[in-house]
C-alpha cells in the first residue's frame, strides 16, 4: 500500500486554520446587537467614559457590498453616552472602546424594522439582510478644546 504524503502538508494547514476561525464569537449587548471588539493590544490607553469623544473611521456593508467607508474621507466623531436609549446601535458599546480598539458590529435588517428604526436601514437593504459596521478607533478625547482642534486640523 502507498501512501501519498503531498496532501499532508495542505491539511496540516486546513487544520489549523480551521482552529484558529474559533476565536471569531461574537458577544451580544442588551438588546441583541453582535459585536466583537478587537483590542488594541495597548493596555495603557483608558476605556472611553460618558462624555469622552470617540474619532473613528467606519465602514459599512450590506451583507459583503460596502455602502459607505470613511477611510479617506472626514473620521467620524462622537459622543460616549449622548445618545441615551439607543438600543439594538453600534452606540451601545462605545462606552467599551479605547484608542486603537477595532468593533465589528452585526444587525439583521429583519430586527431594525421590527423594532421600527426604518431610519437606520440603507436604501436597497431588504428581510433577511445583514449591515455589518466596522469601526477603527483613532483617537478618544476627554474635552471639548481638543476634540475642536482636531476636527478644525481634519477639515
């Protein structure tokens, strides 16, 4: 009997691979969002409290069809804690983000309009769609000078 050991370094491989796809579980808020935020490693930047400002810049997608990217463009810049009450939101855990952190965040479209935010959905999205939202974190600020210095350098 021969045995043919070209395929074995290809498994070994595959195997590998496959192991290394478990660490892909996503976490859900209070009210169902999946997210999976990737650390940036650097534990010496402090969790964004209430009131921090978040720059980060975003991307879009309806299932794998990008929609919008700000990479290129103006960064977005937000509030941690203004927006009280939104639910089923990516806002939900910026509370949770540090400088360099990454999210992934996942709805379905079916949840957005059961739960009647219409307003959130994407022209051309439709039941049974994902928009998937993923965020970069490139700065956190603790007070209003600086968040206005640098949206005024970025414009």
């Amino acid at each position: 009997m021969k045995y043919n050991f070209s395929l074995l370094p290809f498994l070994a491989v595959m195997i590998f691979t496959i192991a290394g796809c478990g660490n892909l579980d996503y976490k859900k808020t209070k009210s169902g969002l999946l997210y999976k935020i990737i650390s940036s490693g650097n534990s010496k930047n402090p969790v964004a409290k209430e009131n921090n400002y978040l720059k980060f810049n975003v991307v879009t997608k309806i299932n794998d069809s990008v929609i919008y990217s700000s990479y290129g463009k103006m960064p977005g810049y937000f509030k941690v804690g203004s927006a009280k009450g939104a639910e089923y939101s990516p806002v939900e855990i910026f509370g949770m983000l540090k400088k360099g952190d990454s999210v992934i965040t996942v709805s379905m479209i079916d949840t957005l309009m059961k739960r009647g935010m219409g307003n959130q959905i994407p022209p051309g999205a439709k039941k049974g769609d994902r928009m998937i939202i993923s965020f970069k974190v490139l700065d956190v600020f603790t007070n209003d000078s600086a968040i206005q210095k640098d949206y005024s350098a970025e414009m």
